[in-house]
C-alpha cells in the first residue's frame, strides 16, 4: 500500500497531503516522498503464513474508565497474531495509532520490552482506528479496526 513516509523518521503518513512538520520527529513537509511499498496490509497479502502472522496489529478497544474519563476508552496494539520477536537483531521498534487516518500518538521500544502499546483515547467516537507496527527488518505492517 503506498503512502507519504518521512524520510527522517519513517513515520507513515495516512492521508494524502503531507503534514507541515512530521508528527514525530518534527522534519518539515518537504521530507515526505510517497512510497509505493510503504505498508504491507491484509489486504495485500494472498497466503497469511508466519512472517504476516508476526505482524500484522491486532487491535482490540476496550471501555475500561481507566483514566478517570468516564467512558473512556483504552485501545491495545500486540504485534501480532503470534507475539513477534525482541531480540536486538530484530524487534519492534515503533507502534503508530492513528484515528480516522490522523496521527494520534506513538510508543517507541527496545528489545528488553514485548511489542504491546495501549494508550486511552478519553470518551471519543472514531470511525476508524489504524495501527502501524514498524519492524526494522520486516518494514511496517497496519491494522485497522
Ligand atoms: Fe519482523
């Protein structure tokens, strides 16, 4: 799936028009390029084998009042069917949530953590909730709910 990706950073934009400053790590606009093999998704994929298995978000939203927010709402990101690898040759680097295709917040992690992130969207409704894992050998891999 192409998409505008950060040439400084590798955050992957989901809209069309790259942002003014990355969301991320703050490079200007002019740091996007669109990336024709950006995302891997379900979609793209025509036997879903181990390696996809390993990936690919699977995303879970739970009404849980966690933080204090009455009705909030706790989205939890594992990467993935079958818990993918930490090892410092090859781990989850980056999980990206996103809400209605707009950046909403990012976990960074070493190979001493397992590649799970939750974060609380507060008493929100979205259409759509989208999560990229980004694996520094594999490349990233989105969800969406
Ligand atoms: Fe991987």
């Amino acid at each position: 799936m192409k998409a505008l990706v950060c040439s400084v950073c590798g955050y992957v934009h989901l809209q069309n028009v790259a942002p003014d400053t990355c969301p991320i790590c703050g490079a200007p606009s002019k740091e996007f390029s669109l990336k024709e093999d950006a995302l891997k998704t379900k979609d793209d994929i025509v036997t879903v084998g181990e390696t996809e298995k390993k990936h690919l978000p699977v995303i879970t939203i739970e009404n849980k009042n966690c933080c204090g927010d009455q009705g909030c709402k706790e989205i939890r990101a594992k990467i993935g069917e079958l818990i993918h690898p930490m090892k410092p040759e090859h781990f989850i680097f980056k999980i990206v949530f996103y809400a209605d295709k707009n950046f909403i917040g990012h976990i960074s992690l070493t190979p001493s953590l397992n590649p799970i992130g939750t974060i609380c969207i507060g008493n929100v409704e979205y259409k759509k909730i989208s999560v990229v894992a980004h694996c520094n050998i594999h490349g990233n891999w989105i969800s969406e709910i």
